[in-house]
C-alpha cells in the first residue's frame, strides 16, 4: 500500500536500475484502464482504454523519461536533446526541470500542438524550431550526441524503451492477463516496440499465461511501415504520428508479425471520428491517441478480431494538448446577459 511513487520504485527490479541513483521521477505511471461500454457493444469485444494522457506532463512519454532522465543524470550528464513531435519534447523538458539539468528540443517548425510547445518552455527547455519535419530534427539531432556533451533522449536511447515497458505491465496486473488485442498508435515505433517487451517479459517469467495480438496503427497520410517504404513527406492532422522514417521499424514489424498481428493504416476521417466517439463516453484524449480506436472498429468491420476477446487500446496523449480540434468540431456556446431568466430562456426550459 501506500503511495505510488512512478514506475521506477513499482518495477524496479525489471528496469536494471542501480540501487544508489537518485530517481527522477514526477509520479508517472499508474494510468486508469476505463472500460468502454460504447466500443464493447458496437464491436462485440471487452474494451478497455489505457488512459496515458494521465501521466504527469500528459503522455506516455514520462516512463520512458523518468528511466532516461534517471540514467543520464547517474552518468552525469548535464544536458539532454530530443527531436519531438511534441510530447517527448513536453516530457523531456519537465524530467530534466526535476533533475535541473539543461533540455534542448529540436521541433518541427508550425507542426506541433500548442500545449506541447508551452510545456517545452514552460519547464525552460532551450527551444529550436527547424524548418522542416520531425525525421529531418531527428537525423540533426542524432548527429549532435557525438561531439558535444548532450545525451539523446529519444526513443532510440534504450532506457526509453526500458521504461515504457512497464506500460504493458500494468495493462496485465490490471486485467489478471495479457489482452487478446493490443491496439496502439504508430509514429517512431518504439512504444509497440516497448508493450511487446513488456507483453513477452511477463510471459516468460510465468507472470502471464498468454501473449495478444499487436496491432500498431499509422495515420494513413504518414504509413511508411503499411506502405513498405519511407514517406518523405508524411500529411496527417495527427501531428503526434506525422512521422515518415520510424526509427524502429523492424521492430515494430516484428512485433505484428511475431503476435499474429499487424500494422495497419486509419485515415484522418476515421481518426477525428474515434477522437469525437471516446470524448462523447467521457475520455479526451488527442487526436494520435484515437487512432487505436478507429483501428479497433476498423478491425471489428473486417471481422478481424473475434467477438467476446479483450482489447486495449493505447490512449496515449491528452487531448487537452491541442484543445484547436475539440472546439473547431463542436457548436459555439450561446452567450447571455447575466440574469437567470435569460439563461433559462436560453436552455429551452
Ligand atoms: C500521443 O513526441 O514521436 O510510435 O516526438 O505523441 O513510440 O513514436 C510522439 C509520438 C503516439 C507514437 N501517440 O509513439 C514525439 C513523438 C502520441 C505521441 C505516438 C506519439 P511512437
């Protein structure tokens, strides 16, 4: 009992950590698993959402920082870079605030989420805006570790993965087993790459009897992996996935190939059509975060998954990061005088 102090103290003895680091942590971890009444009746399965916009700076990001952070402080590093799409960016910059060492982050230019942005400056991360997409900050940002003194939290650093296995622990602590289904979003790759790890860990330690089905969803404008080949210019309102050179590639590929499962494409229709069905039941999650629920009904339609199995999709994001979409899509509130006959007037009643 007690309280949850992140995902480093709960899972330690699986993230190879050394005892005598301090841990950078901010709570993360622990995100609610929310049964969809909606998604289980119209597809037939038991639906759970993993709700990772609850992590502390509102994404999955932060159990993959907290075990990055934590190592590169216990190796001494001073300053951290990341390319981002947004939440790493978010996440980076807040676990290098805890640890009080310096963050840079290298977005692409006009193509980030306003709530991610202020949360890079907000915790005070040196700022670069590169006039060009995310795999062209990437590549710069790859090229920066070697000669400075600037350690590489992206997700191809190891101990990102190490900690956003814990993910897939939780998911099966939670259910008593691994799911039937595992249905996530697909952008760099490497959090289908970490739930894998997790999902096969648990199950050859005899934790879990079973393994699921993985299922990782590109948007369809950005889809290198379901296309077979890199998209030089990825287009996709989910700007979280607009991601043309995954860097784990092969890995995700494995995943869906070892599962049973598969990566797929969801178009941005389909996407803004899950964003709005969860928001309807209750979950604001952003607009990347429902692509797994599109994939869910698009793998119902195609009678893909069989009906009266599990399946958890990976809400990954806060939809409360880019609030643009939810008020572009829904009536203008009507404004009154203040008097509450007008306001009753105003209500219908
Ligand atoms: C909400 O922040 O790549 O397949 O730089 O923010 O592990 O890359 C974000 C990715 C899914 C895709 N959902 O995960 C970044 C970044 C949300 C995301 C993904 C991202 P990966």
């Amino acid at each position: 009992m007690g309280s949850w102090k992140g995902i480093i103290e709960h899972y330690r003895s699986r993230l190879e950590m050394d005892d005598d680091s301090p841990v950078v942590s901010l709570g993360e971890g622990n995100t609610p698993m929310i049964f969809s009444e909606r998604l289980s009746e119209r597809t037939g399965l038991e639906v759970y959402l993993k709700f990772e916009g609850m992590n502390p700076t509102g994404s999955f990001k932060d159990r993959g920082m907290t075990v990055a952070i934590t190592k590169a402080v216990a190796r001494g590093a001073k300053a951290v870079v990341c390319a981002s799409t947004g939440n790493t960016s978010a996440s980076a910059a807040a676990y290098s605030a805890k640890a009080g060492i310096l963050c840079v982050v290298l977005i692409p230019a006009g193509n980030v989420a306003s709530g991610k942005l202020a949360q890079a400056l907000v915790h005070g991360a040196k700022v670069v805006e590169v006039r060009g997409n995310f795999d062209q900050a990437f590549e710069i940002t790859l090229k920066l570790e070697g000669p400075y003194p600037i350690v590489v939290v992206n997700s191809t650093n190891p101990h990102r993965l190490l900690g956003q296995k814990t993910g897939a622990f939780e998911v099966c602590d939670g259910l008593g087993r691994a799911p039937d289904y595992h249905i996530i979003p697909v952008g760099n790759a490497g959090n289908i790459t970490s739930y894998w790890r997790g999902y096969r860990e648990y199950h050859a330690d005899g934790v879990t009897q079973n393994l699921p089905q993985m299922f990782g969803f590109q948007a369809a404008g950005a889809a290198p992996i379901v296309l077979g080949h890199p998209v030089d210019q990825p287009k996709t309102i989910a700007t979280a996935i607009r991601i043309g050179h995954p860097a784990s590639w092969d890995n995700a590929l494995a995943a869906a190939k070892d599962s049973g499962g598969e990566i797929r494409a969801v178009t941005d229709k389909k996407i803004l059509e899950a964003y709005r069905l969860i928001a309807s039941e209750g979950i604001f999650a952003e607009l990347a975060s429902s692509a797994p629920v599109a994939g869910l009904l698009q793998l119902a339609a195609d009678g893909r998954v069989a009906k009266g199995k599990t399946a958890v999709c990976i809400c990954t994001g806060h939809g409360l990061k880019d609030p643009s979409w939810a008020i572009s899509g829904a009536p203008k509130p009507v404004q009154v005088d203040a008097q509450m006959d007008v306001v009753a007037q105003a209500l219908g009643f």
